[in-house]
C-alpha cells in the first residue's frame, strides 16, 4: 500500500476509534462549507470550508485557516482541516504557527444575551491524537455581549486564534490552560480538536461546533473522498444516537 494511503487510512481509523471512545473529540456540525458574512476577526483571513451549527436564537462556528503567507489548509469536506507544521512572523512581526482556528457566534436576537446564554471555545495544545475533551484549554467568551458605542448589545463575536499566542496558556478570568502541562510546539506533526459550545444560563450545553486538525503529512488527494465518507457516517451515527 502507498505510504500516503496508508497514512489516510490511519486517520480514518482513528476517527473511528475516537467515536466509540466518549472523550475525544470528532467533528460535529449541522453545515459543511463557506459562511457567508464570517471574516474570522481580519479582512484578510480566507473564509475556508467552516463547521456550522445553526440553533434557535443563533449560530455557531469553527474553522482552521494559514496564517498569512503560510500554505493553504486543506480539508475532508467533514471537520478535519490538514496543515503543515512550522512558523511565520505576521507584519508586525509576531510569531505565530502556519494556522490559525477561527470562531464565529451571532445570535439572531440580541435579547438572548440576557437571559444568560454564553459561548466557550475549547483548544488543544497537545499534539497527541485524540486528547480528551475535559484536558483542553477554555477561552470563555461570556462577555463578548457587550454595550457597544451607540448603546445597542452586539450580536456578532468572532476572531482568529493561534495556538503560539501567549495568553492562550496563560490562566486568567477569561483563560482556563489545558490540563497536564501540554505546551503547543508549532514544529511538531501533531493531532489538535477544538470545540466551540453554547449554554443556557444554568449552564446546559446547546450546542456546539468541533473541528479537528491534523499538522504534518496530506493524504493525496484521493484519500480525501474516503476520509470525508468515513467521518460523515460518524457524525450521521452520532445524530441518530443523539435523537434517539
């Protein structure tokens, strides 16, 4: 078997292994493409493939995109974007990793945000597969719902994170670092989930958003068909399990 099959092989099979296991995390969406309005925070940022999930009352979503001049992400056309490892310097010269995970929120009436609706986003640091979802890092945007100059609540949040950016393994009120010491290593191959989820005010999961992203070796282009019918079954067991 080619070597870039058998490593898409890999993949698929550890997605499958991450479904029967509860803890990691597999991608999960209602939507599969572009979202159209989303900038991801920058006018320069591509608006790649995104993770969508539409609930009553809002919208969530996540995707992984290069970081400037960095090689372009591909994806499996369901939740897992395929970077390369190393570094770059943005024009102001701050170093960053060659990707970036975008969020995106709006919630349709702005009332929501009164009645205690609030978003986390959950990263990984650790390039090992499948790390479980109670060590990632959260960065809590609870307070993104703020009065904006002409008096009137935002109803938009979104912006770009890369996982070099310092604050994201520094604790603060807003930051919670992933657990177990794991610090990102922007060189390394590596296997990264992350998670973006709403919650009611007594703080029940409403939905989320969850993408993976696999840094070092592409499968060719072929395997990508597999890959994406593989984790598309997953996600459709996965609804059918949870409407069940």
């Amino acid at each position: 078997m080619h070597t870039m099959s058998r490593i898409g092989m890999s993949l698929l099979l550890g997605a499958v292994s991450a479904f029967a296991t509860a803890a990691p995390v597999s991608p999960e969406y209602t939507s599969f493409g572009p979202l159209a309005g989303a900038t991801y925070g920058g006018s320069g940022i591509p608006n790649n493939p995104s993770a969508i999930t539409y609930r009553e009352g809002f919208t969530i979503a996540l995707t992984a995109h290069q970081r400037y001049d960095a090689p372009k992400l591909l994806n499996d056309g369901a939740g897992t974007y395929f970077a390369t490892p190393g570094t770059t310097l943005s024009p102001k010269n701050v170093l960053g990793s060659t990707w970036n995970v975008g969020y995106y929120v709006h919630v349709d009436q702005p009332t929501f945000a009164e009645s205690g609706l609030s978003f986390k986003l959950f990263y990984d640091l650790d390039a090992g597969m499948n790390t479980d979802e109670d060590k990632l890092g959260v960065l809590n945007l609870d307070t993104f719902f703020a009065i904006g100059a002409g008096g009137t609540a935002l109803d938009t949040k979104q912006d770009s994170q890369n996982m070099l950016f310092a604050f994201l393994a520094t604790p603060s009120p807003l930051v919670t670092p992933p657990t177990g010491g794991a610090s990102f290593n922007p060189q390394a191959n590596g296997h990264y989930s992350f998670i973006l989820a709403a919650y009611n005010g007594q703080g029940d999961e409403l939905g989320r958003s969850a993408i993976n992203v696999q840094v070092g070796e592409v499968p060719e282009p072929g395997v990508f068909a597999l890959l994406g019918l593989g984790a598309a079954g997953l996600v459709a067991a996965r609804r059918r399990k949870q409407h069940a």
